[in-house]
C-alpha cells in the first residue's frame, strides 16, 4: 500500500471539479447556466430576482461552484462561508423558483457535461442544493 502512494498509483477519488476539467468547464457551467436564464421564458421570474447586468452574479456563482465541486474555494476565500440559505434569505423562494433554476441547470449539464454518470450525479446534487433553498 505505502509503495503505491509513493508511485502515485493510490489516489483518492477525482472530485466532480477534476472529472468536470477544471476551472474552465466550471466556467463554462456558470456562464451557460445564466445565458439560459436570460434567454429562456421559462425562467422569466427567476431572472427578475437577479440583478442586473450578470457580470458580477456570474463570477460569484463561478467562484462558488469551484469549491462546491471540490476545487479551489474562491468564494471563501473571498466572501467567506457561503451561507447559501441567509444569502437568499432576502428573496422568496418557493417551489416555483426552485423549479425554474432547477429547468436552467438541467439544461446547462446536459449541454455542458458529456459523461453520463457525472451528470446525473451533478443534476442529483443541484436538486438536494435547489429544494434547500425554499424557503416559502
């Protein structure tokens, strides 16, 4: 066993941000996930809660998913502990809201992550994530 952590061949589980590429996919993720709630009707309410223009919101969701998906903590490292409920404790959050990020999300992993056991990992996870977040 000790030999195979001095050659490198025992290592942990790859973290979904590793699995995903890195800082650039998770980029892409964030990006995408809010290109769609600009563009799509469905998410109309959802975008009206944010506001505008994206940039910032962008960045901090990038900075966010980073160390949510095991890499680098930008976030924490900049704002502190995400806190992800009191945060959004200013905006209604109902099962409505949940419904239409969850519709923005979906539709990001399914354009953004080609690996199928991945992705359904990452839609079960952002499901657990979005149902925590009502809080109407």
């Amino acid at each position: 066993m000790f030999k195979k952590f001095l050659t490198g061949q025992s290592r942990l589980p790859a973290t979904p941000y590793e699995r995903l590429g890195g800082e650039a996919q998770v980029r892409a993720i964030a990006e995408r996930f809010y290109d769609i709630m600009s563009t799509d009707p469905v998410a109309g309410e959802l975008l009206a809660l944010h506001p505008q223009p994206l940039d910032t919101i962008r960045q901090k969701f990038f900075e966010f998913l980073s160390g949510w998906l095991g890499g680098p903590g930008l976030f924490e490292e900049k704002y502190g502990h995400p806190r992800l409920r009191a945060r959004h404790l200013p905006f209604q959050i109902d099962i409505n809201m949940r419904d239409q990020w969850l519709h923005c999300m979906y539709q990001t992993l399914n354009e953004q992550v080609a690996d199928n056991d991945l992705r359904h990992e990452l839609r079960q996870r952002f499901t657990a994530l979005a149902h925590h977040m009502i809080n109407t």
